[in-house]
C-alpha cells in the first residue's frame, strides 16, 4: 500500500471521481463524505469553525487503485491538543468517518496509523474523530491499532440521532405512532389543506430556481434567534454551496409549505441512499397558528412513504418534537486516541 499527504484540494481533484465511487461501497456513505461538499466545507472551514485549520488528507493506493481516504485536518481541538479531526467536524456534518471498504479497514488503519506516526505528519498529539456512526467498523479499527501501539484509546457517545423506520404505506407509518401523536398530525395536515386557500406543498426541481429559494429558506431561519445567530455570512456561503452541490448531484430535496403565496415552511434535506436526510428547517412565525412545521414534516414523511423511501434519518439532536413522529435513537460517536 502507498500512503500519500495532501495539503491542499486541487491535487487530490483527479482523484474527485475514484474518491466518490470508494465511498458508494465503504462502511458509511453518507452525503457528508464526498469530495464536493468536503471540498466545500474546507473552503469556508466549516462556516467558520476552525478558522486557523491545516489540511491534512491521506490517500491509500493499492497499486493504482484508490481503497482509503483518511479526510484529516490538523487543529487545536475543543481540549486544547494539536490534534488530526476528520474533515466535516463538527457542528454542521452529522456523518463522518474514514472511507474505506470494511474489508479493507483492518490493513488500512493499520497503514495509516504508522504513516501517521511518522515525521511528515507527526506534529499531532491526538486523533479526534466526532460524529462515527455506532455502527462503523472503524471503531474496532481504531481501538485495536491504538492497543497495539501503546496509545489511548476513548470512546464516547456525542449525540443521538433519531431516526423513523418507514413503511411504504403513510397510513401504515401513522399506524405505527402514538394514538394521540397520530390524531395531532393528521388534525394539522387536514386543517392546513381545507382553508379556504389551502396550504401547499412545493419540492424546489429547477437548478435556476435555487439561489432564490435558498434565499427564501435563509429568511425562513432567520425568524428563529438561535438559527440568525448560527446563520452568519459564512454559513450562508457553506450552506449555500452544499445546497448547489447536492443540487448538482442529484441528491438535494429542498420542500417548503406556502400558504396564502408565502413560505410558511420549509426543510432542506438530501435524498440519498434510499433515505432522507433532515438537515436543517425554518419556519414563518407570521403562520405559526397552522403549525407549518408540522404541516410540512407530514408532507415529507407522506412523500417518503409513497417513493419508497427506507427511512427518515433527523441526524443529530434530541429535540422532542422527533419523537412525538415516532423516531428512535442510534448514536453518534467520539473516538479520541492519545499517543
């Protein structure tokens, strides 16, 4: 195997399309992982989180072919230590991981591990790795290759992320959830739609339209203090170009709920691997007595149903309202190695 440092996007670009047909088949693929939207979130550090940041991405060669990528950057992390973290880190990529097949993981850490305790990459004190998947088999990987050299090893769980199982049926789906959680999202779905000038439900299709509507979804979280905080000009252009990004791939489901011609809600979301993903929503407070929130996540989930969709994935965060809608938790977590 040859293990290769780079330090910057443009030399690993011929490698953009090798790169993404790796991930389709490696223990998680997730929107998260491809070269686009990392190479996006490297440009703007994650809109603005690590601002002093270096990159350090290691490509794994078994004679031509491409079978590891290690998506580094090298950071002081949250606990003070120069430390290698996973490109994504931390707050707006609720996926992340090493891309590697599983069959291939073992030898892979192994390699990486050693390269990376070498002297061209050797001014780090910790790996720092948020947001693996409880499932990934790079947990195992990670823990044993530490054990064998002598180094620290932590796990921990940083967050859940609630998911909902769905059926093909959205009558099935509703079947499924608390009675009285069930009657609550039909008695808002039926009100929304039987107004006088009912309520509508819109998917953004047409790439010269999103600028626009990302415009309108920026306005939509604006009306939540929280949100304006978080939504500064450099989120803006991060979220902006993953929407583009995932526009452009075939993989973005922006929806938005109009009632009366305004937008009184909407969810930007990615439609990838036979799932969606809910990554981040806003709603018009002028319109909160309709709950268009609600309104608009039963549209979603309604769609999902109907196209076969496997499940609704809300990624990280344990706020109530995912579970009224039936979600159960699987975790997110923190490998943390000391050398």
């Amino acid at each position: 195997m040859d293990f290769n440092l780079h330090t910057n996007f443009e030399s690993l670009a011929p490698l953009a399309d090798a790169w993404n047909n790796l991930l389709a088949r490696a223990v998680t693929d997730v929107p998260f992982l491809h070269f686009e939207y990392l190479r996006n979130w490297w440009h703007t550090r994650g809109g603005g989180e690590w601002p002093q940041a270096d990159l350090r991405v290691v490509t794994t060669h078994a004679g031509r072919e491409l079978i590891g990528v290690a998506p580094l950057f090298q950071t002081t992390n949250r606990d003070g230590l120069p430390a290698l973290m996973l490109l994504g880190s931390i707050e707006i990529s609720d996926y992340l991981d090493l891309i590697v097949r599983p069959e291939d993981i073992q030898r892979v850490t192994s390699g990486l591990f050693d390269f990376l305790d070498s002297s061209e990459t050797a001014c780090w004190r910790a790996l720092d790795f948020y947001n693996l998947p409880e499932a990934s088999a790079t947990l195992a990987a990670l823990e044993s290759e530490s054990a064998a050299r002598g180094w620290t090893f932590t796990r921990e769980v940083y967050q859940p992320a609630p998911f909902i199982p769905l059926p093909a049926d959205f009558d099935a789906y509703l079947a499924s959830i608390d009675k009285k959680q069930r009657h609550e999202i039909r008695r808002k779905m039926r009100r929304a739609t039987e107004r006088d000038n009912p309520a509508r439900f819109q998917i953004v299709e047409h790439p010269a339209a999103l600028d626009a509507e990302m415009e309108a979804f920026f306005n939509l979280m604006t009306q939540d203090p929280a949100k304006e905080t978080f939504l500064t000009e450099a989120m803006r252009a991060q979220m902006l170009a993953t929407a583009r990004t995932a526009m452009s791939q075939g993989w973005l489901w922006l929806a938005f709920l109009e009632v009366d011609g305004q937008k009184a809600a909407g969810m930007f979301n990615f439609d990838y691997g036979n799932r969606l993903w809910g990554y981040n929503s806003g709603v018009n407070r002028d319109f909160i007595e309709l709950s268009p929130g609600w309104v608009l996540l039963g549209h979603v989930l309604q769609w999902a149903c109907e196209h076969g969709r496997l499940e609704f994935d809300f990624m990280r965060g344990s706020e109530e309202y995912k579970y009224r809608f039936g979600a159960q938790d699987r975790m997110v977590m923190r490998a943390k190695i000391i050398r």
